[in-house]
C-alpha cells in the first residue's frame, strides 16, 4: 500500500471532539455518558465573570467497554476554555476515578482512559480547579494499584499545568507527532523567564521540546502514535492488555536523580540531548542506572536563603538531624509529634541549585524527584510498622521553576514522582499534613501538600495559594492585575488570601502565631498542638480526600460526585 493510500485509509483522531473521541474509542453501542448536557450541571462561578458557560462544562464521562473489558473514559473538550479545568468538569473526573476504584474493590475489573487536551486550570475558578485536579491525581494513585490508567495526548491543544503532572502518573501514556506535554505552557514561561529563555512564539522551537515525537524518543511517554483512530484505539488496548506495570514512571526517582547529575546547567539544554540523557535507559528501566554523584547531595550550606519554609522546618525537626543523600533545597528530618514519630519534609531556596530557575524555593526537577525519594524511603522503611510515621509537609513554595531545561526534562514528570508519593503514603497508611506557611501556589502546591489527609495554613497576609502568580494569571485572564484583584473579592475561588481559600472548605484549621517569620516558642507550641489535634482526627477518619467536600462554595463538587453514584451502575 502506498503512503498516498495509507493516508486515505486513516480517520483522524484530533479532528473529533471529545464526545465524538470516547465514542470512537468505546466498543460499538457501548457509549454511556454520565452527567451528561442534559443534567445542566454547569460551573456556578463562569457567569458571574461575564463567560458563557457549556452544559457539560468541557468534560465528557463515559462508561463502555474496549474489547470486552469494562472501562470508564474522561475525555476533555479543548474548544472549551482551552481543555482548563474548572469545578465541575475536575469533580466529573475525579469522581469517576472515584468510582471506578471502589468498583475494584468490590471485584468488578474497571481501568480508566483519559483523554488529555487541556491547558490545566481553569483560572476563573482557580482554587477549585486546582483542588479538582488534586483529587484526580489522588484517584490516579488509587485506581492504578487495580487496573491501568491510560492517558492519551493527541493535539491540537496538548497537556499543561496539573493536568501533565496526572499525565504522570497514569500507567500508560500515548501522545502523537501533534501533540504537546508540559508543566508550564509557553507564554507563561516566557512571561515568568523572558522571552531569552523561552520563546512562545517559537513553534518548531516549542514542539522540539515539548512535542509528542520528543516526549516519546526520550522515555517521557510509552506509545507514540499517528493522528489515526483506529491506530489509537489499537493502542489502548495493548495497554489494557499489558495490565499494571511493575513500576510506574513516576515512581523512579533514583534513575531522573542519575540523569540529572549528567546535565550541564552552565549551557542551555538541546533536545538531543535530553534524548541522548534519558534513552540510554528507557522509562521502565530509568530506575535501574547506576548510582552517580547527583547535583546538591551535600550538607546544607551556610549560605542557604531564608525561608519560613526553612524556618519552621527548624522549629519543629528540632535537633534531628536532616536526611542525607537529598538535594540540598529539599529538607528532611525524622523527629516526634506528639510522641508518635514523624518525618518533616521543606523545600528551601538554595542559592547554589544547579538549575537556576529553582533558586528561590520553586519546585523544579530536584527537587519533585528528591521529595518523591525523601517520602518513598519512609514508606518502604515502615512498610511491614506497625506505626507508621506522620509526614508533615512544610509549604512555602512560590511557583514551580519556569525554564528551558525544566520543561526539556520533564518537569512535569518530577512533579508527578512527589505527588505520587505523598498519595502513596497517604493510602499505606501514614497520616499527611501539610502545614502553610507562606505561599502555597500551582504545581509546587500539588506536588508538595496538596496530598495531605488534613490541610492547616497560618493566617498572615503572605500565606497565599493560588493556581497561578498575579502577573501571568492576569495576562492570561486578558485583565490587568488591579482588575483580577477586584474580581477576586466577590469570586473566592480567584482570591490569593487564606480566608477565601478556607471559605472553601479546602482547609482543615486555621491559626495565628505571633511571629510568622521567626517562630517563638509561644508560636511552636500552638503549631505543634493543632498538628497532633490534627494526626488524632486523620486517625478517626479515611485515607482519602473526601472531607474536604462539605463547604457550600464547593456545593457543586459534592453535588457532582452524588449525581455519578446514582447513574454509575
């Protein structure tokens, strides 16, 4: 057959929406949609901004079957809001994720297919989008123990923003020639880094990086495919066939640790060199490279920056002495809380961090990997404990780090390696609180705390959470940053302050201290006592996130959640 003939042969899978995708996926007559349009179950907060909301709000959940196998399909329409994710499309999601894990458990074999066109967030609802797309990494993590989770990447909008980070984590990854992976999209590294270190308007720049060919030759994604459905469709069912890996990529943070120590951060990365860095193992081998000196294992210098993050890390580890063999920005010590053993875990800045980007206390590459390894050792270490030890997360996280090399290595991928292992701990049984501290913003956030069973933020002006900084959120927005800040103050969801977070439901206490910025010991003794009211309540309750579904601003994601149980079965 001639390629003439092939190309005729072929039906485009990126031409469809995303009904049209999952129902050409699904077996024929199989298609079930869920909360479908006709429930009018739309975002409460889009009309309040002026923007039109859709009646499936850009989310589609199906249930069907793929060559006989029961499965449940969420496939997000990138003609809405460029694919973001708002309430009620990140609660349609995570709830089926939800739902097809307690199916498991009950012996019935349901895996799930995401289908990834997004830009991640949607920021007019940004704090509840950002705690959706929480819940459905936290779902991933659960589901993926049964049965696989397979993601597809196709075009033309890709997948940025958290919703890469669940890219991550999913068992099987398919992406086309079309198609784009990133943590950061390209206009805001730029508006964050200059247009020196990344240039948005670059395209075969951008697609040399980020582009589905690239992500796929240097072990970033597992199946590379043509834009064609039948090829695609064949492809999730191999994956489906393959079951669960042994190892997940974001479970190798031994092997990105390796590769990082190669890189030369003087220079500006390639992306043959990233192929030449990461293929010489692919991605279910990476972990098992030898051993190299890996940038920033050394005690703490003297020079480290100031933090509250590194402050209150002090404060409460105490005397113990800080882990070995981490990067230098990611601070760990096992101490007590409450005489019941705990590990406490910050990220710091470090003025000497190889990548410049993750300078100033940013999550980059180092530092989601040395999370990742930093909890992933406490869980094997109590694996056969009785008492397993709390994991305490310390957030002063400004932003992850926006940068070249950051997106060429798949920054995305060490992000998702941190959540998962948080998420992991969480469900072997270790309670997880992460205390705010100061700023708690985007993929630093879901990467370091957002796992927690129990959320609990210091009140101060500078403890803030946020999808996005100011700058980039109001370009992105097309406002200025005086008219994001008016409309934040009648739209929670787009606040930075901690008490429009709370009014949420998001958190689980909040309290004042005296000094924020150097703690006293009046302050650390109030902190400790909220941290042990709080380790006694996680033992009352589930290793899930469900508690944090009860305040009225989050109505529509509990209401979401009941509507998919009544129409599952």
């Amino acid at each position: 057959m001639t390629d003439t003939a092939r190309l005729l042969q072929q039906h485009s899978f990126i031409e469809l929406g995303a009904r049209q995708r999952a129902k050409t996926l699904l077996d024929s007559g199989s298609f079930r949609e869920l909360v479908d349009p006709f429930q009018r179950v739309m975002s409460p907060w889009l009309e309040r901004q002026g923007v039109v909301p859709q009646a499936d709000d850009g989310a589609v959940i199906a249930k069907g079957t793929l060559g006989g196998r029961p499965v449940v399909l969420a496939a997000i329409e990138g003609a809405f809001q460029g694919g973001s994710l708002g309430e009620v499309s990140g609660a349609k999601i995570a709830g089926a994720l939800e739902l097809a894990a307690e199916d498991n458990r009950k012996g019935i074999p349901t895996a799930a297919i995401l289908l990834l066109e997004t830009g991640g967030v949607r920021l007019q609802e940004a704090n509840l989008g950002l705690a959706a797309i929480a819940d459905i990494h936290a779902a991933i993590v659960d589901l993926r123990q049964y049965q696989p989770v397979i993601g597809i990447v196709a075009g033309s909008v890709g997948c940025f923003g958290g919703m890469s980070i669940a890219a991550g984590l999913c068992s099987h990854l398919i992406v086309t020639r079309e198609a784009r992976l990133g943590l950061n999209g390209p206009q805001v590294i730029e508006q964050e880094a200059g247009i020196a270190e990344y240039d948005s308007r670059d395209r075969p720049f951008i697609w040399s990086l980020t582009g589905g060919e690239q992500r796929f030759a240097s072990g970033l994604a597992d199946a590379y495919v043509a834009d064609d459905t039948a090829a695609i469709r064949q492809r999730v069912g191999d994956c489906l066939e393959q079951g669960v890996p042994k190892r997940v990529r974001s479970q190798q943070h031994e092997g990105y640790l390796a590769r990082l120590a190669e890189v030369d951060t003087e220079v500006q990365i390639s992306a043959q060199a990233v192929r030449d860095l990461y293929t010489a193992a692919c991605a279910s081998t990476v972990s098992d490279l030898p051993r190299r000196n890996l940038p920033g294992l050394r005690p703490v210098p003297q020079n480290a920056g100031h933090s509250r993050g590194a402050s209150w890390f002090q404060a409460l580890a105490g005397t113990a002495s800080t882990a070995a063999g981490l990067p230098a920005s990611v601070r760990v010590a096992d101490g007590s809380l409450d005489h019941y053993p705990a590990r406490y875990l910050a990220v710091i800045p470090e003025p000497d961090n190889p990548f410049p980007r993750a300078r100033q206390g940013e999550v980059g590459l180092l530092e989601g990997w040395g999370l990742a390894k930093a909890v992933d050792e406490a869980i094997e270490a109590d694996r056969n404990a009785p008492e397993k030890r709390a994991l305490v997360a310390i957030v002063d996280v400004p932003s992850q780090a926006y940068g070249r090399r950051e997106e060429a290595l798949g920054i995305h991928q060490a992000l998702a390696g941190a959540a998962d292992a948080y998420a992991r701990a969480r469900l072997a049984g270790h309670p997880v609180i992460a205390l705010l501290v100061g700023k708690a913003m985007s993929g630093a956030f879901l990467a370091h705390g957002y796992q927690a069973n129990r959320l609990i933020a210091l009140r101060d002006p500078g403890v803030q959470v946020h999808a996005m900084g100011k700058a980039s959120a109001a370009r992105v927005t097309q406002r200025s940053v005086e008219a994001l800040e008016a409309l934040a103050a009648s739209i929670p969801p787009m606040a930075y302050d901690i008490d429009s977070y709370a009014s949420l439901g998001l958190l689980w206490e909040t309290l004042s201290v005296a000094q924020i910025e150097q703690p006293t010991a009046d302050d650390l003794a109030r902190v400790q006592a909220c941290l042990g009211q709080a380790l006694a309540d996680i033992a009352q309750g589930g290793r899930g996130l469900s508690g944090r579904l009860g305040a009225p601003n989050r109505a529509a994601s509990a209401r979401v959640r009941q509507l998919l149980r009544e129409q599952w079965q």
